[in-house]
C-alpha cells in the first residue's frame, strides 16, 4: 500500500511539474512576443529610428553614433546605428525591405539609391535637397546621376571618395622618368619599371573593386556602358580598345595572377616593394604614413593617365531615407538626414574624426565653409588634398554613369560585370572583342530583366 | 490525488503530443514550409525588385535547358563533388588505416585530425588563399625549393590546361572534410574481427589480400554511406568556394550553390533560382533513396 501511495504520488508530481512548465513556457513566449512588439514601436512618446552604417570603421561608427546622440538632444527621437559592412549590405538592405522591416536612414554605394527606388522602398528627398540650397550645391554632376530620377531626389551625397593611381616616386626617379600623362606614356613608364622582380602596375580585379579600377581606365578612353540616350552601348570600339589596352598591361607588366587579385592583394604589392603604381584611394596614405612610414616619402599620387580625356571613377556614398509607412519616422527620417549634412556634423564631426585625404565633401557649402578650411589647412595632406580636389575630382564619374544616372548601376557592381570581362581576357584567353561582346550580352539581359 | 493518477495510455500520449506541438510547428515553419515555397516560386515568375508575377508552369526549368550557365554552373558541380569525394574517401581511408595501428601517439593523432572540422571557413580559406599566393605563397616556395617549378604557378588564377582554381577549392575542401571521413571509416575498422586477419596470416595472406578480402567487404557499407553523404554535402556547398573566389575568376569554380545565390540575390531573380534549387533537389533525391536503401539494408 506504501509502495503504492509512493508510485502514485510521484507521478502526480511529474504531471503538475510537466504542466506547471509548459505554462511557464507560454507565459514566456507571450512575454518575448510583447517585449519585440514593444520595443519596435514608438514608446514614451519617443520614434526610434534605426540607421544602417556601411561605414564599419571604428572612427565612422563614432562620428554617427555622436551625430545620432546630437540629434536626439533635440528632437523626440532614439536612433541606433547599425553597422552593416559594404560586402552584404545590397543583399541584406533587399532582403530587409522584402521583409517588410528596412531600416529608416541607410548609407547606399553608387546607384543603390534608384535601385531601391525602383523597388518602391524609399521615399524622396525633394524637401531636404530644396533646404540645404537645392541641386546646384552638388560639386559633381554624379551626385545627381545616382540619386535624381523622373524629377525626384531619392537620395543625397554626404561624402565622396575619388580615386587615384599611388606610384613609387624613387622607382620613377632612379629611371629618369615622369609622372605619365598619356596611355602611351604610361605604358613606357610600366615596360622601365617592370623587371628583376617587380612590377609596373597593379589593381584589383577579382573584388568588387575591380568594377571601380576598371571604369576609371574606360572613362580615360570615353567609353561607356549606356550612351546618352540610356541605352545599353557597351560593345563599342573604344570599349575594346580600353579592356585590349588594359589587360595588355597587365599581362605584360603585372605580377603573375593579377586576375585573382582584390584590393588587399593590390595594397599589398605596393607595401612589400613588388608593384611601383597601384589603383587606390587617399586612405591609404594614412595607413602608410602610420604603418609603413620608411615607404611613406616615397609614394605619390597621380591622375588617370588619357587617351581621349580626362577620367577617373568617383565613389559617392549617400545617404537614402525608406518607405517605412510611419508618417512619425518618415519626417524624422528626413530630419536626420539634413542634419548630418550641417557642417558641424559632416565635416566637424564625420570627416574631422575620418580621412580628409580620402573622404571629400559632397556640397560646395560644406567645401567652402570655414570648418572645413580649417581642418584641410591643419592636416599634413593639404596639398594633397588639394591636388585631388581640383585636379582629379571634377573630372571623375560614378560606374556606369557618363552621362545619365541609370536604374542598373547597382545590379551591375554585385553582378561585377565589368570584372568577368576582364576576366575572360586574362583568364580564358578571349580577344577583347569577344570578351565586350559577351559583356554586352549580359548587360542587354540585365536591362531586359528588369 | 485520485483524479490526477488518473489516466490511460492514450491520454499520456495525447499529452506528449501536446507538449511537442510547438516543436512541431516550428520545424514546418522553418523546414517543410521554405521547400513548398520554393517549388511554387520556381513555378511562378517572381523578381525581387521589379512588379511581376504569375504562374508559369515550367518556364523556369526550359530556361535552364538552354541556359549555358547553368549547363556550366551544372558541370562544375560535378566536378567539384566527384573530385572532392573521391579524393577524400581514399585519403581518409588510409589514414584511419595508419590509425587503426598500435603505434606510439595514436591517440594524440586521433585528436590532431579532428583539428581541421574544428576551424571555422573563413579562418581555412584565409589561410590556404595566403598558401596559394603565387609571389608569397607558401606552396610555390616549397615547389621552387624542391626544384620542381621555376617560375611561379597562380592557383587561383590559372584555368587550362588545367582548372587550378577548382583544383585548390577541392584541396582546402578535403583537408576540411576528411576529419568526418577518417572518424567514420576508423570506426568501421575497429567493428572488424580482428580474429579473421589472425586466420588470415596464418593462411598465408599477405597485407594486400588481407585489405582486398577482409577489410574492404567488411567497409563496403560504411564507404557507401560516406559517399552518398558527402556527395549531397558538397553538392549544396556554398561556403569554401564562395570565399575563395566568388565562383571565379569568369565561371571556372561557380558551382550550382553560388548560381542560386547569384541569380537570386545579385539578379533578382527569386523564381529561376527556385527552379535551380528545385533541380538541385531532385538530383540529391536519388541520392537520398540510395543511402535509405544502403542504411535499411543493414537493418
């Protein structure tokens, strides 16, 4: 009877226990499910706002989380920025708006703007353009190209990033060589470098900055992906003509596997002594002056050699402001935005905490304005910066977009495009020819698509 | 206290299954759902970014006969799985072979090859990609030394005569994989008679004999099942190949994997990569049955 009081007992008590904690999993769940819906609302009468960074680096994160934190100060607002790295964010911006969840402000690369656009998934920026001076305030025609359609603004520039060939002066200057000016000219200076080990030339093209390197060389040459008239005009005898002459450099006076080379492997060549003229941007300087100071004196920095003009590849990041139906988070989404553009945010903050040599004001109030002059005229890369302000910047276009923005700019940079091309020529030993044909192909199925 | 003992079977079950509904749910939600998803996607026309939609039958599918990219992408695949598996599966074999002997340090080896399952991929591919640098890399110093090249060979650059590229994917992938392998096929070593090899010398057999006539029959199944299990394995992999170089250079490694996340994510096209990923389904489906067919067999 004991025995049998005992069993009955004990399974009495592993039913309570089993149903005490299936209730206590409920509770919890509820509990999780309201915390979440709680948290993405507007509480203590406070909009939260979240703001996608691509710009991971610690100082970038800095300069947005005090520019969010100034701004809260002033408004009902709680902002958190999120850093999302350059590599997924096309696929996790898409994904998210697919979703139904975007973020409300979000930093966009060349093009994304009317990629987004066409989605439907932002809403313009008319009004904060219009407040911050209107269109003529833009120093570089590409900055409407990628943000403006059908008469809207859809996104706005807050920095730009020209980009420019570093070259080893002291290799030029043991050969008695200038700085190249022409493409005839810098194929001499690569055939005196190359020899003995080393390389005349390198540049990425397996990343995705190999689309960058490879426009600014197209653009020297005029030649485009779409003409004026938007239509897809890739196989053309000056498109053959720069991806002929440009893999013929790099066939003869670039290290062996340059077709596997990104950016990093690129950057590195230059460090170790292999390469004497690399693609790149300004922020390299400042790796090299703290990291590699001994090869720091010896680096310079030119523009894009011509064949028929003046060309270059700028890269405007922007700011795109998104379709999140709350009227609330829409105004203020728009609020911040124009507030970051203030100088003493873009450039008192942004730019000072940033790479002045690198990263160049996108407005001709904030170029002009006295905290900037101050800064560039403290900096030990004024004349530099200088030099790439008036002499390189003006005449560089964002990818894919000589004439006209386009609605495929950034399905061509992720598809990399440009890079198969090139690609195919190193690789798989196709002409030119038949290498931009193919090119074409792809870039008529992308239009085609959608 | 009477009422709460009381209670048939059935209602014990009927409470197991109330408690497990929520689990349930959850693996319909997340497994069984995203497969019926996908197979109505591949059958309507849906893009990520542009309006559009509607049922198309099996458009998708004709496409992809006459699309030389996924013929390519289709291709490369195969390769990639067959040179991986085949090579893993005698590689690994051997290995547990040298482990399966008395020998000074057994166990520490033992530990040491689960080392490389261990490392995260990005951290392998890292590493192998600075070994693979044709100026800095570590293999072409070594082959320079030992007199076997001269001038540098570019591995992850060089598709003919021969496709290096696919090549250097599919070593960094067995020096990955080949921990499961050695630990499956030493475990099917140590379930073996050690009485038969005894009989064996003492009949005479040589090691070779001895390998051909007990060890590999006593494997048969143990080596099918690995088989079958890493060809559906590698033929879904997406990670070793997408790190090392995108599916470069061109289309020389883009294996079917990185054509899905290319077509559906840098194309937007949601319902061609459905129709790719159904196709990939039914392909490893065959696969599926073999292994259920091997594995009950031995049931």
């Amino acid at each position: 009877m004991v025995k049998n009081g005992c069993k009955m007992s004990s399974s009495a008590i592993t039913k309570i226990q089993t149903i005490f904690i299936t209730a206590i999993m409920i509770v919890a769940a509820v509990a999780g499910a309201s915390w979440y819906y709680l948290s993405t609302s507007t509480s203590q009468n406070r909009v939260k706002l979240t703001f996608w960074s691509m710009d991971t680096d610690t100082a970038s994160m800095n300069s947005f989380n005090t520019i969010a934190r100034s701004f809260e100060a002033s408004y009902p607002v709680n902002i958190t920025v999120v850093p999302v790295d350059w590599g997924v964010a096309q696929t996790k911006v898409l994904a998210a708006v697919q979703a139904g969840n975007p973020p409300d402000v979000s930093v966009a690369g060349m093009g994304w703007a009317l990629l987004y656009m066409k989605m439907g998934a932002l809403v313009d920026l008319d009004q904060v353009v219009q407040d911050i001076g209107g269109t003529s305030q833009f120093l570089s025609p590409s900055m409407l190209y990628e943000n403006q359609w059908n008469g809207h603004m859809w996104g706005i520039t807050y920095v730009s990033y020209p980009n420019i060939l570093l070259y080893r002066k002291d290799w030029l200057a043991t050969k008695n060589l200038t700085v190249p000016t022409t493409w005839a000219e810098f194929e001499n200076v690569c055939q005196a470098l190359t020899g003995n080990g080393r390389y005349a030339y390198a540049q990425p093209v397996a990343d995705m900055n190999g689309h960058k390197a490879i426009w600014c060389w197209m653009m020297t040459d005029n030649a485009t992906i779409f003409d004026k008239d938007n239509n897809v005009a890739f196989d053309t005898a000056r498109t053959v003509e720069t991806f002929d002459w440009l893999s013929n450099i790099m066939k003869n006076y670039s290290p062996p596997g340059i077709a596997s080379y990104g950016f990093s492997e690129d950057d590195l060549a230059f460090k170790n002594g292999q390469v004497g003229i690399i693609w790149g941007y300004g922020e390299m300087l400042t790796d090299y002056a703290k990291n590699f100071p001994n090869l720091m004196p010896n680096v310079g920095v030119m523009d894009f050699p011509m064949k028929t003009q003046l060309g270059g590849q700028i890269g405007n990041e922007n700011l795109v402001a998104f379709n999140t139906s709350d009227p609330e988070r829409i105004k203020y989404s728009r609020m911040f935005i124009e507030f970051i553009l203030k100088p003493e945010n873009i450039v008192g903050t942004y730019l000072k905490n940033g790479v002045l040599e690198a990263a160049f004001p996108s407005l001709k109030s904030l170029s002009t304005s006295s905290e900037y002059s101050t800064l560039t005229a403290a900096s030990p890369w004024n004349s530099t910066i200088n030099y790439i302000a008036t002499q390189i910047m003006p005449h560089e276009t964002t990818m894919s977009m000589a004439f006209q923005g386009n609605l495929y700019a950034g399905q061509i940079e992720g598809n990399g495009i440009l890079q198969k091309v090139m690609e195919h020529i190193l690789v798989d030993d196709w002409t030119a020819q038949k290498a931009v044909t193919d090119g074409q192909d792809i870039f008529k199925t992308l239009v085609a698509s959608g | 206290m009477k009422n709460l003992v009381k209670g048939t079977r059935k209602d014990w079950v009927n409470l197991g299954l109330l408690l497990t509904l929520p689990m349930i749910i959850w693996i319909g939600f997340v497994m069984i759902y995203p497969v019926i998803y996908n197979v109505w996607l591949s059958i309507n026309n849906v893009r990520l970014i542009t309006p559009g939609g509607g049922f198309v039958g099996f458009d998708n599918f004709v496409k992809l006969l006459v699309n030389t990219e996924f013929r390519t992408s289709f291709l490369n695949d195969f390769v990639w799985t067959s040179g991986s598996v085949f090579s893993e599966v005698p590689i690994g074999l051997g290995i547990a072979l040298l482990l399966n002997t008395k020998t000074k340090f057994r166990r520490l080896f033992r530990t040491l090859i689960i080392l490389p399952w261990l490392t995260p991929a990005y951290a392998t591919v890292f590493t192998w990609k600075i070994m693979f640098m044709p100026l800095y890399g570590f293999f072409n110093y070594v082959l320079k030394i030992v007199g076997l090249i001269k001038t540098d060979i570019v591995w992850l650059a060089t598709t003919t005569p021969i496709n290096l590229v696919m090549l250097s994917c599919i070593i960094v992938n067995v020096w990955r994989g080949l921990p499961f392998t050695i630990v499956i096929l030493l475990a099917g070593l140590q379930s073996i008679n050690p009485d038969m090899y005894e009989v064996a010398e003492v009949d005479g057999a040589s090691v070779f004999q001895e390998f051909r006539y007990i060890t590999l029959p006593a494997l048969k199944t143990m080596i099918a099942v690995v088989i079958i299990l890493k060809t559906v394995w590698y033929f879904n992999y997406f990670d070793i190949v997408w790190l090392m170089t995108r599916g470069g250079p061109g289309m020389a490694t883009e294996i079917l994997p990185i054509e899905v996340y290319i077509t559906a994510f840098y194309n937007f096209q949601l319902s061609q990569a459905a129709a790719i990923s159904v196709t990939m389904f039914l392909v490893l489906a065959i696969f599926a049955v073999a292994y259920f067919r091997l594995t009950s067999k031995g049931d």
